[in-house]
C-alpha cells in the first residue's frame, strides 16, 4: 500500500424508509474492514456512516405510518445505529441528515453557490416520479413510465432552482480520464464515461414547498426545500464540519467513498461538479460495489429476501456473516447470497482450514510446552514465513482495491499452506522421538508465531476470531500489521488450547434436498462439488480382500491419519505396485462395508474399454493435500 497515514472512508446514508438488511449490511461491513484495515496500517482513520432523513419517501412513508416525519426518522435512524452496533462497526461518525450540524453545511454551500451566480430560478415541466423524486426525460421514460418503478409518471411544471451541472461537463471527462481509478472498477468507471457521451443537464436541487415539505429550506427562498440528493451528498463535507474546520481540513484531501451500483450517477456525476462549483477538492477514489441477489437457494429454512439474509448472522455469529459477504463477492460484481453458501463456506473455510488449524496448533503448543532448545530452522519452517509474508504483501495490494474476497483467498492460501506444514513435519511422531525435541520446539515456534500472524490479519475481516487467537497465544498488545510477521519468535510462548472456534454446521438439511436429486443428470452447482472432500493420499500398504476377485485392501496416509479403503482395482494392479504411489481420494464418504472390510473414503480410478487407471500426481503435493 503506498505510504499515506490519513484515510476519511464513507459509506451512503442510507434512507430511513427501510430497516437495516444485507445490502446496507454489506456496504458497511466492507467499509468497517477498510477502516480496521487501514488503522491496523497505522493510519489515521475517518470512518464516516449515517442516515438520509428528507424526501418525498420518508414523507409517504411517515404519512402511512402516521407520525412525524421527524419521529419516523429518528426510529428508523436507530435501528440502523443498532444494527452496526451489534455487527461490531467501528465508525467514528454516525450523521443524520436532519441534525442542525448538517443543515448548517447545506445551506452555507447554497448560499455560496448562489452568490457566485452557479445556481438559478427557471421554469421547468415534465415527468416526474414520486418514487425517485426525479423528473425523467423523454429517453429514461419506458412504456410512458419510470424505468425504475414502472409506475405511470406524472406531468408537473413549476418553478425551480437549478444548479448549472452542464458547464462542468468537459471538466469532469477530463478529470475521470486523467484520473483512471477515480471510478472503480473500471466498468463503472466506463458507465460514466458513456453516459457523459450525452449532454449533461443542469441539476434541478428544490422543490416547492407546497410539494414537499420535508426537507431544508433554501436560504435564499424559504419557498422552496433542498432536493434530498443535493441535501445528502453533502453529507460527507458537513460531518467534518465543513470548510475551515479542522476535521475537515485533515481529513478530506484523502476522501474515499463507498456505495453500491445503484446510486453511481449522483456519485459519479452530481457530486463532483457540485464539489468543483464549491472550490472544494474532489474525492480521491469512488468505490462501486455490486448488487446481492436472492433466491435459489434449496434449504429449507432458505433465506428470501435481504431482511432474512441479515438475521443469518444472528444464527451463525458476525465473524461467519462477515467472512461470507466478503469471500462471496468479487467487489464490483453482483452475487447470490443463499443460506447454502453461507454453510458450505462456514463449513470449508471456517471450521475446517482456519480451526482445525487453530485448534491443532493451539492443542501442540499447549500439550508439548515451551521448554527445551529449538532447533534450526529448515527449508519447511522457512517457507511457512515466506508464505505469510507473500499473503501479507498480497493482502495489502487487495486492500488498496478494495478487492476483499482477494484479500481473503491470499490469507486462506497461507492458512493451506501452514495446514500442510503440520501434516508434513507431523509434530505427533516428533513427540514420541526424545531425540528430535530440537526439531519439535522449531515446528511449535513456527506454529505460535503463525498464530500470532493470524491473530492480526484476520483483526479486520474476522474480529472476534481475531481477539481469541491473540488472547489464546498470550499477545496482549494492540495488533499492528508490521507486527504480522513470522519468523519473528525467538521463544516459544504459553499457549491455550483454542477448539472450536468455529463450530460445524450440521448439513442435514442440504443432505436431505440432496439425496431427492436424480442422480447424474443435470449440472451441479460449484457448492454442490466443494461438498465432495478429495485429498492425496500416500498408500502405505495393499493387501487383497479375502475372497474377493475385484477389491483390494488399502491402508493410505492422509499425512495426520491413516485410513483403510477398500478400492476394485485388483484385477488391474498388484498389491505391491500400488505401495508408496500418490493417489487421489474421496475422504469424506460415509463408511461401507465391502465383504467384511470397512472402507472409510474411496481412491479415484478412471476406466474405459475394460482398461482401468488409479489417478496419481504428476508432480508431488504431501499427503493429505486438498484436490479440488
Ligand atoms: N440515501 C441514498 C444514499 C445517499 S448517499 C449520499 C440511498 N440509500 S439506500 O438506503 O437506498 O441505500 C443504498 C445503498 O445500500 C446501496 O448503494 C448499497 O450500498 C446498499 N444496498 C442496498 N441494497 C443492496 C443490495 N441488494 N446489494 C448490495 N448493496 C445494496 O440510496
């Protein structure tokens, strides 16, 4: 990341017509790892969040709930402030667009802009629609009715200020085409481009009183209140305190925003020319995300809408929720969000790679101890610390694109790595070998400080998971990213044992809708595959089945266990010429018994034409490598 120590990161406010659901949820949870992220860097961090309070659709809304515009937002308003609170968003500001502090900005930004001639009285009709408080032009119009709502529109002509966002066109082309990650990703970035193709309109930013009362009356025409996008995007200035405070001044010459697609053009367009028109300086980056859809999810208990995909994190825990939301999306892109997913990823990535190696190492460095000299490092240990040091660098070039599913894959890959370490040093022999204490004490150091690495970088994607891996292995300082280093221990710490830090998720109900579908037909979803666990497995020993023709038995090496299966491969290979060979298995089947021997996974063979062959490896991976 390059070295800048101030970030200010924004999230939208989100309108106070709907209670918190997984896309405000998401949005937040991203920014809320950006800013964890960046004061885990050492930055000095402004995270910024809130609520958009004025406007036509609070008014209605309020009017069907029959109270105050005023009582309806401040309800609304905290339970928004509730649910980042229970989320564990760590936002230094929460703004409400209807706070004195925030008017205040409004209307000196009016009042500027209207003394140096950039906003104007004329008259205007068209169609406009109540849903989205915007008239539409003749090439927006669908079938005579919004594109957004499909609800006929209305014909309204009235007087009305406008600011004059046209003159800015040539300038912000420019400043979007010199400036290439202004917008991004770079399909964003080309939406605006191709939109400013066409004539840009002036902004039309009041509305008639006798229209619409709910909102912040212009200071040169108490006729007339602020349109809501003009009130809100100016948000992000009037949390600061506006021009000349020194919030403001500190921190706005590093502002970042963060929205989903759906609000890019008041983002994109709107906002810098009225940013330019102010003489105050334009964000430094504007980061669009994608869209969660819904649906197509087969469990049971399956989540419909993005009210029920939020309540997942009550029923899973934060960490889970967070983990999921980040891993699942590519940022940019839209994403189907299913309780499916959500478990096959708990199930994958949680309690299988990152707590089955927290528990293993934790279970090592508590049962085998500190005591004793450590050993020299060798070509295994020092390639562990290569990896982290790889994902941390990797994880930081992520982070400076807001790229957190990236981010994410880079940390699970070292988590891999790591797991594979355990299986191949296989601390458990090394243990029972008095002599090989020396070698022992190297691998739980690299273990410790692998756990202590993971205790920081996880901090801002995984905060609570985070906290327990560093109280577990006993590091009580506050976490520091240049502190994620390993091969930085020189002593082996006190360690607690750490299991379950995420617990299973019973999969009953996705085996029950599995079991209904015809077998073999039909495609299966990415999901449905990772569900099948595959590994190397190393054949220690091949014995025939008694009585059999067809099965032989094997005993194969998974690195930490040893299992038996039993494969029907005897007419092609001899017992002897399978010993020592790497295969690929199945490990996660129920067991079976085939005459009289339990097998307990299956070893993959291809046949054709009466010829059969075991897969192997074409270069080698240790035992118990995962295959996918
Ligand atoms: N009040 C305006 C924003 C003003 S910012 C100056 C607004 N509010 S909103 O409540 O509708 O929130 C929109 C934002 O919520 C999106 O930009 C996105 O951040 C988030 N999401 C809402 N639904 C979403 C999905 N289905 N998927 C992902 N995020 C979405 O617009």
């Amino acid at each position: 990341m390059t070295a800048r120590s101030t970030f200010y990161l924004t999230t939208p406010i989100y309108y106070v017509n709907a209670r918190p659901h997984l896309g405000h949820a998401y949005t937040t949870i991203i920014a809320d790892a950006m800013a964890r992220y960046r004061r885990l860097a050492g930055d000095d961090v402004w995270f910024l969040t809130g609520t958009d309070e004025h406007g036509d659709k609070i008014a209605q809304a309020a009017a069907r709930a029959g109270v105050s515009p005023q009582a309806y937002a401040d309800e609304i308003s905290s339970a928004f402030r509730a649910a980042w609170g229970a989320l564990g968003i760590t936002h230094d500001d929460f703004i409400r667009t209807t706070e004195p502090r925030h008017q205040k900005v409004v209307q000196a930004i009016l009042q500027a802009l209207r003394d140096a001639g950039e906003i104007y009285l004329d008259k205007y009709g068209g169609n406009y629609c109540f849903g989205c408080e915007r008239f539409y032009t003749d090439k927006e119009i669908v079938d005579g009715k919004c594109p957004d709502h499909r609800t006929p529109l209305t014909y309204i002509e009235e007087e009305n200020y406008f600011f004059k966002m046209s003159k800015y066109q040539g300038w912000l082309i420019e400043h979007i085409e010199r400036h290439p990650d202004f917008i991004r990703p770079e399909r964003y970035r080309n939406e605006i481009l191709g939109f400013l193709r066409d004539p840009l309109q002036d902004l039309s930013i009041s509305r008639p009183r006798t229209r619409l009362e709910w909102g912040i009356p212009l200071p040169f025409d108490d006729k007339y209140v602020t349109y809501v996008w003009f009130d809100a995007l100016i948000n992000y200035v009037s949390a600061l305190g506006g021009p000349g405070d020194a919030r403001f001044e500190k921190f706005w010459p590093h502002v970042q925003h963060l929205i989903g697609k759906d609000i890019l053009k008041p983002h994109a367009v709107y906002w810098p020319c009225m940013l330019k028109a102010a003489g105050l300086p334009v964000y430094t980056h504007l980061n669009v995300h994608g869209y969660w859809n819904i649906g197509g999810g087969k469990m049971s208990k399956s989540v419909g809408n993005v009210v029920e995909a939020l309540a997942l994190k009550d029923r899973y825990g934060n960490d889970a929720f967070r983990y999921f939301v980040m891993r699942e999306m590519a940022f940019g892109l839209d994403a189907a969000f299913s309780e499916e997913a959500f478990v096959g990823r708990l199930n994958a990535d949680l309690a299988n790679d990152l707590g089955n190696l927290v528990a293993r190492a934790t279970t090592l460095l508590a049962g085998f101890g500190t005591d004793g000299d450590v050993g020299a490092s060798d070509a295994g240990d020092q390639a562990v610390a290569r990896a982290a040091a790889e994902a941390r660098r990797l994880v930081d070039a992520a982070m400076e694109e807001f790229a957190f599913q990236r981010a994410l894959a880079e940390i699970w890959a070292c988590i891999g790595a790591v797991n594979r370490y355990v299986d191949a040093t296989q601390p458990w022999a090394l243990a029972k070998d008095p002599a090989r204490r020396g070698r022992l004490a190297r691998v739980l150091l690299t273990l410790a400080d692998v756990l202590q690495w993971l205790g920081i970088m996880l901090e801002p994607f995984l905060p609570d998971a985070a906290a327990k891996i560093r109280a577990a292995v006993g590091d009580a300082r506050a976490p520091r990213l240049d502190a994620a280093v390993v091969g930085r221990l020189q002593t082996i710490p006190t360690v607690e044992k750490l299991s379950g830090l995420f617990p299973r998720i019973e999969e009953k109900n996705v085996d029950e809708q599995a079991a209904k579908a015809p077998a073999g037909v039909g495609r299966i979803t990415i999901d449905e595959f990772s569900r099948v666990e595959l590994r190397v497995a190393e054949v220690v020993a091949a014995e025939p089945v008694p009585k059999s023709k067809k099965l032989l038995k094997l005993t194969v090496s998974l690195g930490e266990e040893q299992r038996t299966m039993v494969a029907g491969i005897a007419e092609h290979y001899a017992p002897a010429d399978l010993v020592g060979k790497k295969v690929v298995v199945v490990v996660n089947l129920e067991p079976a018994m085939l005459m009289g021997v339990e097998s307990n996974g299956m070893v993959l063979a291809g046949s054709a034409d009466g010829k059969l062959a075991v897969l192997t490896l074409d270069r080698d991976l240790p035992p118990g490598a995962k295959v996918r």
